[in-house]
C-alpha cells in the first residue's frame, strides 16, 4: 500500500511537470526503478510509457481546447515523429545509445545559458514562416526529434520547445502546447510495442495513469493561468536537472 502512495505521488508530480516543459520521466521512470528494483527493466519501461501517455493525452486536450495551437505547424511534425520514432526505436538494435550523451549534454548546456541570458526568449508568439516554409520545418523537427525519441529519449519535450521558439518564433505557452501533441505520437509507437509484448504492469500502469492525468490537470491550467513566463523558469529547472543526470550518466567513473 505505500509503495503504490509512493508512485502515485510521483505520478502526479512527474504529470504536473511534464504538461508545463516536459521532463516527467526524470520524476516517475526513477521512481520505479527506486520503489521495484527486483522488477526487469522492460515492463518498468512500459508500465512509465502507458503512464505517461495518458498524461500526455490530457495535456494536449487541454491545450488545444484552451490555447491558440498552430495544428499547421504541429501536425506534419507529429506525423513524421510517429514514423521515425519508430525508426529511431530500431536503430536501437544496430547503436548503442550511449554515445549520444556527451552531445545531448553540451546541447542542453547551451540550451540553458541561452534561454537564461535571453530574457525575452518565448515571451511573446510571433510566427516567422510562411505556411509552406513552416510545413517543410515541421516535418524536419518531426523527423528529427521523433528519431532522437525513438533512439535516446531524455530531453525531448525540451527539444520541442526550444525548437518551437528559436525557430518558429512560437512562445513558450504555444511552442509547450505543440510539443505535447507530438510527445503523445512519438510515446504511442512505445505503448503498442510494450502492450504487443506483454511488458505493462497493469496494477502499477492503471493507477499510475489516473495520477498522472490529474497531475497534467492541473500542470495544464497552471501553465495557462501563468503564461509564457512561468513556462520558461519551469523549463529551466528542468533543463537543468536534465543537464545533471546526463553529467552523471555521462561522466561518472
């Protein structure tokens, strides 16, 4: 009975920080691990995955319902993430992972001093592209990002907002609201994958899963209610506990 507290708790949490900048698998993912360390490492995987996806489908209902999304910059992007998250999954197999993270770690290093110093950055939506300039960028950020998801993972909602901001001059509330939508497609081919082979814990998933939506809940409205600017020191703090854990997994002895 405490251990399912425990994850619930973090569920909620790792929703509620999720939904506003992304980041919610440095909270639950760990939490599982800590909590079941005599459960193999595939039905935790997909146990975090079906968790998180349905807070996931949360945010992005909540969003669109309540947030101007610019879908035509959004959607090509989540359909070619679904594709090449896929992709990335199988480029697995063939490559090892780990030798993205020094290149994740300066990428999110750089990241973090740019957003810091750049006071104005995501503060105000104004779109730069033409519709078919901004088709051709999103799909190269669908591809991109979705292939990165597949293959590595940490760090992709982050990815998206910045990309959604330094790019496609988005704030950070709308450029949030369009990584959401993407997430949920490039999460969905790891839920069929981990379902279709039996490795989802579903008296941990389930409830999990309820946490977690109620935590985008109310990430959702927070995110809305205090705009672009709390986004952006959200998105901060989580950065830098990306920059952290990667500086750990990276270059510990």
């Amino acid at each position: 009975m405490l251990e399912m507290t425990l994850l619930c708790s973090f569920s909620f949490f790792a929703g509620l920080i999720d939904s506003i900048a992304g980041g919610g698998g440095l909270i639950q993912l760990p939490a599982l691990f800590i909590i079941f360390p005599h459960i193999p490492v595939a039905p935790l995987l997909g146990t975090n995955k079906l968790s998180s996806i349905a807070g996931t489908s949360i945010a992005s209902l909540q969003y669109a319902m309540r947030v101007d999304v610019s879908w035509k910059a959004t959607l090509p992007a989540t359909f070619a993430a679904l594709v090449f998250s896929f992709l990335g999954a199988k480029t697995v197999s063939m490559l090892n992972p780990a030798v993205m993270r020094p290149v994740i770690f300066f990428l999110l290093v750089a990241i973090a001093i740019y957003t810091f110093i750049k006071k104005d950055f995501g503060t105000v939506h104004v779109p730069r592209f033409g519709h078919r300039i901004q088709f051709s960028f999103s799909v190269v950020t669908g591809v991109a990002i979705g292939f990165y998801d597949g293959f590595f993972g940490p760090g992709t909602g982050s990815f998206l907002i910045f990309v959604f901001i330094g790019i496609f001059g988005f704030s950070f509330l709308s450029a949030s609201a369009s990584s959401k939508v993407i997430n949920f497609a490039t999460n969905l081919s790891a839920v069929v994958y981990f379902m279709s082979t039996n490795n989802i814990i579903y008296r941990l998933a389930i409830p999990m899963a309820v946490c977690n939506m109620l935590g985008s809940l109310v990430g959702t409205r927070l995110a809305i209610f205090k705009g672009s600017r709390f986004v952006r020191v959200i998105f901060l703090i989580v950065v830098s506990m990306l920059i952290v854990k990667l500086a750990y997994d990276t270059f510990r002895l």
